[in-house]
C-alpha cells in the first residue's frame, strides 16, 4: 500500500540557478545513460522512481550515470570505503564560486583554460574538477594527502579524454600543510577551493554516520556500517573543520600572492566568528561568505583575497583578458 502522495516542487529552490541538478532526478534518462543504474530503481512508499541511499552501491551507481549524462564522463570509480559526494552540492560550491570571479569581471564568468584553480584535498572522487572542466574549462591542480585516493583521481582523468590535459594531480606529502610543496613557483592561481573534514575526532564522525542512517532509514540506528564511504582523512581532523581552515588562513599568507581568491566550505554556522577573527588576524584585503543550500541542509562558502579592489581588477586585466 502506497502511502499518501507527497507534491514535490519540480525545482529545488535554494540550488544555485545554473546547477543542471535543480529539477528531480529522471531515472528513465540516467537509466539510458548508465544501465547499471537500473538495479537498483525502485518505486518508493510514495510511488516514485528512487534508490535506496541507504545502499552504497546504489548511490555510487547514482553518481556514475549523474556523471555520464551531465557531465559526459564515460568512466567514474572510487575505490571501496571512499567518499562518495553528493553531486548537486558539489557542483552548487563551482557555480557561486564562479560567481565570485565574475564579481570582479563586470558580472562576466571568466571561462576557459586561462583560469586555473586548485582544489585541496581533490579526493578520490575528483568531482569537483569533473564540475569545473566540464562547465566553465578551467583547469585543475588537485592536490591530496592519501596516495590511493590520488591514483583513484588520476585514473578518472587517464580514461576520460575531455579531462586529460585540465586535471593535474599532486601528492601532497606534507600533512600539515594545504599549499606548501603544491604551488610551485611562478605559479598562479585564480581560486583556491576546499571542503574540509567536518568533524573533529573519529568519535564525533561515527555519532555523524549514525544520524544520517538514522535519517535514511527512518528509525533508530546504533552500529556503523561504511555505507556513505570515507576514510579517516576525508571526515574528521583534530580539531574538525574550524581548526582546518584556520590552519588554511595562516598558511595562506605566505601564498597571498599566488591566489587571488582562497575559499572552503563552512558547514557549522557555529564555526563562522572564530574563522572570522582568524581572517582578520591573517590581515586579509576582502572575505565573503556565500550561502549554499541543499534540502534542509544550510553551508556556506567563506572566501578571503589577499588583493584589494584594484589589485584585483588588475589581477583580472592581466590573467583573464
């Protein structure tokens, strides 16, 4: 028996307006696009077409035929226990970040290879290179600490021929920093993108896991089961995101002028004053926060230039033009 009919708006509102993922998922198309996917669609308790997302391997098949059908990426795997991001949320971050740089390129997206663009932490995944390549041909630097998560990345970029030549990929292997032994010198960067790990003790990331399988599953859950993918390095720091970004913001001054936009994802509210007395400290030109929002789920982007208004116009004349 179905139960009663929940009305779905057709867009998801507080999406970014450009994200190809506003309107619900159309199974039937995705299913077209990746086959594999069909295994695992099923009509839900309300009678829609749906996956479990309780299931790992559904989800991960789910970002497969995502991947292929927006974003043209014929091949997309991670390795067992990895992260598995979710997609519209990863490409919300590249599109209002990209509307930061046009803030300074009178309301215009700079757009192609002449926008380069280092993403700390790339992952296994290597998604949000995949989002910024594919959408607006900027390149990547990507940057990550753990050596099979990297190969992980570089196979993506090695089997699909639209990402070859955009995506580099470096092992970072120094553990306390995020841009030491990645930027090179003379090199540049327009942005600095970043989504830390959330929490802050391998404790606080297992109480997390619990919430969330709670939430899926609509009752109760007390053991963790690896279902969401994630190793240690990817969910929690000591100290969690805070003391991450902070540790971002110092580093960063030494780089100051090698990037003319630093950003991460903040998704504790909480966090937002301490980051902001840590920017201040750090005596940077300009910060932003950008509001994200994913269903009942609310994060932002914080954003900080060493570059005042003119150096930043400057920056534009001579990189963008």
């Amino acid at each position: 028996m179905k139960s009663e009919k929940k009305e779905h708006p057709k867009e998801k509102s507080k999406i970014h307006p450009r994200n190809k993922h506003r309107e619900r998922y159309d199974f039937k198309k995705l299913i077209v696009a990746s086959k594999e996917l069909q295994a695992f669609v099923k009509l839900n308790e309300y009678g829609d077409e749906s996956i479990d997302f309780f299931n790992p391997d559904a989800v991960k098949a789910l970002n497969k035929a995502l991947l292929k059908y927006f974003y043209r990426i014929n091949y997309w795997d991670i390795p067992q226990n990895y992260l598995c991001p979710p997609i519209p949320g990863r490409a919300d971050y590249i599109h209002h970040i990209s509307d930061l740089l046009a803030s300074i390129n009178n309301n215009k997206i700079p757009t192609g290879e002449k926008i380069k663009v280092i993403d700390i932490g790339v992952g296994a995944n290597c998604v949000y290179p995949i989002i910024g390549t594919t959408e607006y041909g900027w390149k990547f630097v990507g940057s990550e600490i753990d050596k099979v998560a990297l190969e992980s990345a570089q196979k993506i970029v090695q089997e699909n021929p639209s990402l070859q030549g955009k995506i580099q990929l470096r092992w970072q292997t120094h553990d306390k920093k995020n841009f030491g032994g990645i930027i090179e010198k003379g090199e540049y960067f327009d942005l600095s993108i970043c989504n830390p790990p959330f929490h802050a003790s391998a404790q606080e990331a297992q109480a997390g896991t619990i919430r969330k399988l709670s939430s899926l599953k609509k009752q109760r859950v007390t053991k963790v089961e690896q279902n969401f993918g994630g190793q240690s390095n990817e969910l929690w720091c000591v100290g969690g995101e805070r003391r991450f970004v902070e540790n971002m913001i110092r580093e960063s001054r030494q780089f100051g002028s090698h990037v003319l936009w630093f950003s991460a994802i903040i998704s504790k509210s909480a966090h937002l004053q301490e980051i902001y007395d840590c920017l201040k400290i750090a005596e940077v030109a300009e910060h932003r926060t950008i509001e994200m929002g994913q269903g009942q789920k609310v994060s932002r982007i914080v954003a900080w230039t060493f570059h005042n208004a003119a150096d930043q116009k400057k920056w534009a004349e001579k990189y963008w033009k």
